[in-house]
C-alpha cells in the first residue's frame, strides 16, 4: 500500500468531522418540525463524511468529491457575504491544491 500523504489524512479528518459536527446541527436546527430544507442540508452534509472515509481509502473520486463540495458552498456564499464567499474559496483552492498535486496524485493513482 503506497504511503497516504498527511495532507490527505488532514483534510479528510477535517471532512469527517464536519459531517459529525453538522448532521446533528441542521436536523436540531428544525426543532422537531419537519422541514425539507433541514434534510436536504443534512443529507448534503453528509457528502463531505463520505469523501473523507474514502479518501483515506484512497479512492480518486473521493478527492473529486471533496473539492466538488467546498466549491459547492462557494457558491452558496455568494448569498450571504463577499467574507463567507473569500474564505470558502480560499478552503477550496487549498483543498483542491492538496489533493492534485503530485505526491496525492501518486497515492489516489489506481
């Protein structure tokens, strides 16, 4: 088994924890009720716990996974503030550099 860069356990620890932080968030959130949007918040959030499980099982697409969800909420920031927007594309960019340069290119290599 080839060697899994620490960059590569650091960001899928990072989205691991994010889907244990907030799953639990968005369904208190709906203070009982059921409300759509707080399962489909959910259920989003549970994407970056699966990228991160594979990731460190080191499956490519995981990785297409992972920047695929930070970009995602870039996206989304564009509807609250230029400061949420700048900073998610800053996670963005340094998640999407971590995992495409040439040391995690080797390791997601089949």
């Amino acid at each position: 088994m080839k060697k899994r860069p620490v960059a590569v356990v650091v960001i899928a620890c990072v989205y691991i924890l994010t889907s244990l932080v907030e799953i639990p968030y968005h369904l208190m959130e709906a203070r009982g009720a059921f409300e759509r949007d707080m399962v489909w918040a959910a259920l989003v959030n549970l994407l970056p716990g699966v990228a991160g499980w594979f990731l460190l099982r080191g499956h490519n697409w995981a990785r297409w996974l992972a920047v695929a969800w930070i970009a995602f909420h870039v996206g989304l920031s564009f509807f609250n503030s230029w400061g949420q927007t700048a900073i998610h594309a800053l996670f963005c960019a340094l998640i999407a550099y971590f995992l495409f340069r040439r040391e995690s290119e080797e390791y997601f290599r089949a």
